[in-house]
C-alpha cells in the first residue's frame, strides 16, 4: 500500500465508528497499518462498550475519540485532537448516519430536520472542520459513505434517499471545487447490507398518517425482508472497498463507487456512466468546463 504522497501508512478520522460499516472500516485500517482515530459519539454513555472494545484491540494504532457530528464544536474538536496527536490528517470518512423508515407523509418536519442533520449537516460539519487543514497540506481525502437510495428511491424510504441525495449532489460539488486545492472527494454507494442500521430505524411519528398506509407498509418490510436474505451478502464486502479507496493512490480514485450485488451494481454502474456523461455535455455547453475536474 506504499504512495507517494502518504507514505505507507495514512492518518484517518472516521465518523460513527461505534457499529456498522464504520466500526468495521476503523478496526480493518487499523489492522492494516494505518493511524486510525475512530470517531464515536456518548463514548461514556450508550456507546460505553463499543468504544471500549475499539480501544482494547491489540498491536493496533486504533485511538478512540469523542465526535457527535451534530455538533460543529465536537466536530472541531475531533479534527483538532488528530491534527494535535498526528500533525496531520489524510482521509476523512463521513459514515456517521441514520435511517428514518415509513410513509413520506407521516414525518414530522422535525424528524426531516433531524434525518438530514445526521447524514447531510454531518458531513458538512466534519468537512469544515477538516477543510482547512487537508488545504494548508495541499493533499487530502474526503469519503462520504451514501448509498444506493441516493440512485433508485423506493416506497417508504424517501426520507433517508432525499438526504443520501444531497450528500451526492455535495460530493459532486466539493470534488470540483477542490480539485484544485489537491483535495480528493469521493463517494461510496452501497446496497442493503446486514448491519445496525436497520435495528436502529426511527419509524415515522405521525401514527394516524402512518396508519393509513399500514398493510403496504407491512407487506413493503416482508418483501424487503425476504429478498435481502435471499440475495445475500456481508458488510464486509462496503468496508473492504472503503480500505481500498483509502488505499488508492492520490488521483486515482473514482468519483463514485458502487458495493452491491451483481444485478444491482449493474443497473447502478449504468446510471452513474449516464450521469457522467449528462454532466460533461451540460458543462461544455453552459461553458463551465474549465470548472470541472476531470472526469
């Protein structure tokens, strides 16, 4: 994994590392070599033990930090900590997220707000916090963890597609822009794969609404249910290539990158070719080319 810009061994924050993805991408780089400070919210509290099991992995550079990405000064705080222990900071990874499941309609407008604050504002928050930083050292990695939804929005999970959404449309933009700063921003979607993520669903508030659309509701999670254990797959399989874009050398790594099964990671693929190839006709021809990076 040797490159000439990080050297063997790179400098990562990641963010909701108490579970999921997030847990199993700190513990992997770590093992891999890499300086990992693995960002876990109310490590004195809920998350007591999973923060106590991260720190106790042996022969490890694995460092357990306090970082609630809904809150800005956390955020700065976290990125400070890292840039004090290390001196610098390679790869960020926004992985902190939550999922809101129901009915569109019985959401209340706080829980839109509070959806999009954990997966979208978070991301913005750590980004800030982070910018300075990876520009000053004129290189540095931003990996935003969105997902499949953020293509193919289904029934009863448009809320938690509309902020995968916004946090593709803002990879795209900070890939351009800073582009020329020598700072990488990129994307992984991923498919429905076992993890936490789904046990800790916040269902809609509105009962009364939500009870109008209960038997669709119900026969949407069998079906949803059924098909994802028949279909298969492991959370392995989005950490493995979150290690491998932290690993790709600088300039080399792809805008978007697609962890699903076969049929899926097809249809996906696909789409995103499309949407590359709109993207570079719409900019030659409103004249902003020379604004884009390379694609």
């Amino acid at each position: 994994m040797t490159d000439e810009t990080f050297g063997e061994q790179r400098v990562v924050l990641v963010t909701g590392a108490s579970s999921g993805f997030g847990r199993l991408t700190a513990q992997s780089l770590a093992r891999r070599g890499h300086r990992v400070f693995a960002g876990v919210r109310d490590v004195r509290g809920r998350n007591e033990k999973a923060a106590a099991e991260l720190a106790a992995i042996e022969g490890v550079d694995l460092r357990v930090i306090e970082l609630d990405v809904t809150d800005q000064e956390s955020a700065d705080r976290a990125v400070e900590e890292v840039i004090a222990a290390v001196g610098r900071l390679d790869v960020l990874i926004n992985n902190a997220g939550g999922i809101f499941v129901g009915p569109a309609e019985a959401f209340t407008a706080a829980q839109v707000q509070a959806q999009f604050d954990v997966n979208v504002l978070g991301a913005v928050r750590m980004n800030r916090a982070a910018l300075p930083h990876l520009r000053r050292q004129g290189r540095g990695v931003l990996i935003q963890i969105g997902s499949a939804a953020a293509r193919v929005t289904v029934p009863f999970s448009g809320l938690y597609a509309a902020s995968k959404a916004a946090v593709a449309a803002l990879t795209e933009a900070w890939h351009d822009e800073l582009a020329p700063h020598g700072v990488e921003s990129v994307i992984l979607d991923a498919a429905s794969y076992p993890t936490s993520i789904g046990v800790n669903a916040t269902m809609a508030a509105d009962q009364e609404r939500m009870a109008i659309y209960g038997d669709a509701f119900g026969g949407y999670v069998a079906a949803l249910t059924a098909r994802s254990a028949e279909i298969g797959g492991e959370a392995s399989e989005v950490s493995d290539a979150i290690v491998q874009l932290v690993e790709t050398p600088d300039g080399k790594r792809p805008r978007r990158t697609v962890v699903a099964p076969a049929a899926q990671y097809e249809a996906i693929t696909a789409f995103n070719r499309a949407a590359e190839a709109t993207a570079t006709a719409f900019a030659a021809d409103t004249g902003i080319s020379a604004f884009m990076a390379a694609r």
